[in-house]
C-alpha cells in the first residue's frame, strides 16, 4: 500500500511570508498527488492535483505543487501567506495503474497551518 | 463538481445506540466512498459503496459495524452501530467525477458520550 509523510504537523507563518508544506510519497511507480485543504467545521476541498504533464501545478487560492519524481515529494507553496490559509492541509496519492481502485486515496496526517498578523 | 449533502451534519449519540449518515450527490456518479476522520488523525477509507451490491470494505473495516446502503448512483447511507467513544469521529461520504479526483461532502461530525 501507499504511504503519504507530511512532515510538520504544525506549521506557523507570518502574514506575507512564504508558505512551505512537505509532503513525500512511497511508491516507485508516480501516482497521482492532490492537495486538499480543510477549513474549521467545512469538508475537504482539492487544492491542486497532478496527474500527468508539467511538473508544477497551479492551484486555487494561490497554491502551487511541484512533483519531483527523483525526491518522491510533492511539496505545496505559495509566496505569500495570507490569513485566510490558515486551515489543515492534507497530501494524498492514489494509485496510477489500478483501475478498481480508481479514487482510493491515500492520505497525510495533516499539516495545520497557522497565519500570524 | 458536485453537490454532496451530508445528513445529519453532526450529532450526539449515547453509546450502544446506532446512528444512520445520509450522503445525497446532484448527479449519478459510479464510485461512491466513506472515509472516517478520527479527532487529530488522518482520513481513512472505510468502504467502496458499490450500487446494486454489497460495499467492499478496507481491512479493519466490517460490515456488522458500518452497514452501507447505495440504492441507486446518487444516494448512499452509512450506519455506524453499536457505537462506543471510539467511534466520534468525522465521517466523510466522497464521490469521482473526473477519473482519480476525489470530491467530497462537508462530513458528519459524530460524538458518542
């Protein structure tokens, strides 16, 4: 089975200042990688995703991930911090290449972010 | 997108009682899942909601504990039974739209006392 590690289960930014969440994965073969956030009391939303193509994948609200194959991450960013990011932020893969488990995700423990003034 | 609509939203339950989570979607999709959110951790697949079928459930995961109904592509129910504490959790229904991307409701918020 997959294994997802976000490192930092807490990660505390000023306002302004860049966004660094970290996220690798343990399979040999890529799979695909999502982004979700989670805001209080509110159900998952996809941040970003990659699939296929281009490496660095643009999100919502700012957000971006890059897929480094050589490293098995799939780190999201955003430069500049702003108080409505702070929520938890999950990493995810699902298997590429096994079509009955088309949308089983794997998933991070989490990463809360906190935004200071 | 869709529309997932969770009923009920959150709830307080005694234990050793059993409480039914109605998941609605606005369009028939063919990949119906609930996943749990246990206070502090990470999301966990529960079961595949197959429709006409029985749901096919991850390891440590039974069916006398979680029975799940999916009687057509737009509906699914999960009951949690017999619950304990250990059950309060947030309960999650998500569907595929796009193949691999996972969409999910806003979750169940469970306390059992």
């Amino acid at each position: 089975a997959q294994s997802v590690t976000q490192l930092g289960s807490h990660v505390s930014v000023s306002e302004g200042a860049l966004v660094l969440l970290r996220c690798n994965y343990s399979s040999s073969v890529p799979p695909y990688l999502f982004w979700y956030v989670q805001y209080p009391n509110q159900g998952l939303q996809l941040l970003l995703k990659y699939t296929t193509g281009a490496t660095l994948v643009k999100g919502i609200n700012g957000f971006e991930a890059e897929f480094k194959k050589s490293e098995t991450s799939f780190h999201l960013t955003k430069p500049s911090a702003h108080m409505s990011d702070a929520a938890e932020y999950f990493c995810a893969v699902s298997d590429r290449d096994r079509g009955s488990t088309l949308g089983r995700l794997y998933f991070g423990r989490g990463t809360q972010l906190t935004v200071w003034p | 997108s869709a529309v997932i609509s969770q009923k009920p939203s959150r709830d307080i339950c005694q234990r050793g009682t059993s409480l039914t989570i109605q998941c609605q979607v606005d369009s028939q999709v063919t990949m119906m899942f609930w996943y749990r959110q246990q206070p502090g951790q990470s999301l966990t697949l529960i079961a595949t909601a197959n429709q006409g079928s029985e749901a096919t459930y991850e390891s440590g995961f039974v069916i006398d504990k979680f029975p799940i109904s999916r009687p057509n592509l737009t509906f699914s129910t999960l009951t949690v039974s017999n619950m304990s504490p250990e059950d309060s959790s947030i309960y999650l229904c998500s569907v595929v739209l796009v193949a691999g991307e996972l969409f999910f409701g806003e979750g169940s918020r469970l306390t059992v006392l």
